[in-house]
C-alpha cells in the first residue's frame, strides 16, 4: 500500500518577494517538484497580515510525496 506525506505552504503576496504572480507560483511548484512533492491543491484563503486584524488574499498549496 502506498504511503504518503504532505505539505501545506501558506503564501501571501510578501513572502514571495511582492506581487503573486503566476511566474513566482510556478518556479515554488517547480523547486518543490525537486525534491519529490506533487502538487495536490491549490486553495484561495486570507491570510493574517502581521499587523491589525485584517488579512491579505493569498493562497494554501497543498503538495503530497510518497514516502521512503
């Protein structure tokens, strides 16, 4: 049977140097895919800014990799 990790990365427009762009998601998903992961999904969410309350848009990836 077939056995499988995850990661779930938070991304906000500033934590991947400005602007999220479709350039900036794919070089992630392939500097990911390197190292075994897979993409499993990508969800729309807000994200807590680091001041206030409020939240910016951002995204939830959601990648998976068999295990050793």
């Amino acid at each position: 049977m077939a056995r499988y990790e995850y990661r779930v990365l938070q991304l906000r427009e500033s934590m991947i140097g400005g602007k999220l762009s479709a350039d900036k998601l794919e070089k992630l998903l392939n500097d990911e895919a390197q190292q075994g992961w897979q993409l499993k999904a990508i969800t729309s969410t807000e994200v807590k800014g680091r001041i206030g309350p409020g939240g910016v848009d951002g995204l939830l990836v959601t990648l998976e990799r068999p295990t050793a």
